[in-house]
C-alpha cells in the first residue's frame, strides 16, 4: 500500500484563494463603513461607505478573472488566458468612476437640502477600525499580488490603498467639522472624495488598456535578459531584435539569436535550450521563444543587439 504525499498547493491555487479571502474582507469593510455612515448620518462616510461596495464587486470580478487566467493553453488559446486579469482591472476601473458618479449626485442633495450630523464621533470610530483592516489588507493584496505576478490583486490592492487614503482625509475633515460645526464642510469633503475616486478609477482603467495592448517589460527586466542572453550565449554570434509582451503573469520574450553558418542544427538547438532555460529561470514567469539566422543576418549598430 502506497501512501499519497500531499502536493503543495501550485501558485495559481494560492491567487484563487487569496482572491476569494479578499470578498470576504472587501464585503466586512463595506459592512463596518455603511453601519458608520447609519450612525451618524455623514455624506463624507457614506462615500467611503459606497466606495467599500465597489470594492466587493471588483473583488468578484478579480476571483473570476484569476480563475480564468489560471487556465492552460487550448486549441481557441494557444497563448494561455492569462489576459484575463487585465479585464477585471479595467471593470475596476468603471465601477470606481461610477461610484464617483453616485458620490457626487448624494454631495448634490445634500447640498440642495442640507443635512444634520447625528453622533459623528462614534461615527468616526467606526470608520476607523474600517480602515485600520484596509490597510493592512492593501498591503498584503499588493506583496502577494507582486510576488504572484496577478495584475487583478496588485490593482485591487492599490485601490485599497487609496480607499485607505480616502478614509483618513474623510476623518480628518469630520473632525473638523466637529470642532467648527460647519456641517457643509461634510457634503464638500464627501465631493473632494468624490474626485479622487474619480481619478483614481482614470488610472486604473488607463494601466490596464495599456496593458491589454502588449505593454512591454520594464527596462530593468530587459537589461536582466540581454545579460542572461550574454552570458549563456557560447557558441553563437549575436542576439538582436530582443522584443517582450506582457500577458498578465506570463511574460513572452522572443528575439533571433545569429549562429555561423557552418553549425549544424543540433548544435543551434543546444544553443538554444541553453539560453530559454537560462532566461526562464531568471525572468520566473517568462516564456523564450528563439528565432535562428545565419551570420550574414548579422545586424551593425542596432539598439538593444548583444555580442556573443
């Protein structure tokens, strides 16, 4: 009788379940914030309540597009669904601006029929405790989301942040409002939150489109593949016209390597294989692909060409 040894859990097992705890946390906030807003009757604290709502839908969407990219490669997908994670974060994106939106039409009622704070301070202490587990939340969404190369969790994290962000200007505003009693500074600081939401979703969603349009790997990435290329490239002449992709964790890197003439084809091939493995294993995430010339292909003064 054999005895099954338990498999640890594979990297895209660990973004599903990381991104299905972030509902969870995401629709606690939101709980937390909306019963702050009850007690005390602030438009500041029902705009970071309802910008907590936009949190738990886009956290459905980010456990969605993660499940999807975590898929293989098929006949209709031959590149993987890894692009999948860039959708959530445009959506993202939308319902922030949206949220914005609804924040700004409560701002104009209550500046049209004014409004009463009713127990501010508790009010506060609420939203407090609210932001206190947002925070650390973001931050944990941001490491793992960085770690694991998932652009949904690292988008959704930063969106955390600037809800945390968010949440300490509203408290500071409402103490101000306690201290001076000028309720209107309520419906203004609710639509100064508003804005920065507002801007906010902008960015997101521009990020994500860039990204969704083969957005290339950052130069300290490319710099660290023409070294790999460079110092694992015996035996042939030149690499040039290095080109990368990113596709949400997958980073797709391909380039021609320039061999003698004279080589046979097992020899370039060994090349080759040298050089993925190499590339692979140092860019964690990246696919190599390697077209191979003959050495009369040999580029002169090209940008980005490495020397072998």
């Amino acid at each position: 009788m054999t005895t099954k040894v338990p498999t640890a859990p594979t990297q895209h097992s660990k973004i599903t379940r990381f991104a299905a705890v972030n509902i969870a946390v995401a629709a606690a906030v939101m709980g937390i914030k909306y019963i702050a807003y009850l007690v005390s009757g602030s438009v500041a604290l029902y705009s970071d309540a309802l910008e907590s709502i936009v949190n738990v839908m886009t956290a459905i969407a980010a456990l969605v597009a993660v499940r999807i990219s975590s898929k293989p490669a098929d006949d209709d997908h031959p590149f993987g669904h890894s692009k999948a994670e860039f959708f959530a974060a445009i959506f993202e994106g939308a319902m922030i601006i949206i949220a914005a939106l609804l924040i700004l039409a409560k701002v104009y009622e209550a500046l049209r029929f004014g409004g009463t704070l009713q127990q501010p301070g508790l009010g506060l202490t609420i939203n407090t405790a609210a932001a206190v587990i947002n925070g650390a939340w973001a931050y944990a969404l941001i490491a793992r989301g960085k770690a694991w190369r998932s652009p949904a969790l690292v988008a959704d994290g930063h969106h955390l942040m600037t809800d945390v962000v968010t949440s300490v200007g509203v408290i500071a505003g409402l103490l101000l409002v306690i201290a001076t009693g000028w309720q209107i500074l309520d419906a203004l600081l609710a639509g100064a939150v508003a804005l920065n939401i507002l801007w906010s979703g902008y960015k997101i969603a521009l990020q994500s489109m860039s990204s969704l349009m083969d957005q290339a790997a950052s130069p300290d990435i490319e710099s660290r593949i023409r070294g790999v290329i460079a110092a694992n490239g015996d035996g042939a002449l030149q690499a040039h016209d290095i080109r990368t992709r990113q596709a949400g964790r997958v980073l797709f890197i391909e380039f021609h390597l320039v061999v003698p003439g004279s080589m046979t084809v097992d020899d370039a091939h060994a090349i080759c294989d040298r050089l993925e493995n190499a590339i692979e294993a140092e860019i964690e995430g990246s696919e190599a692909v390697i077209h191979v010339e003959p050495d009369h292909k040999a580029k002169t003064n090209s940008e980005g060409t490495v020397s072998l």
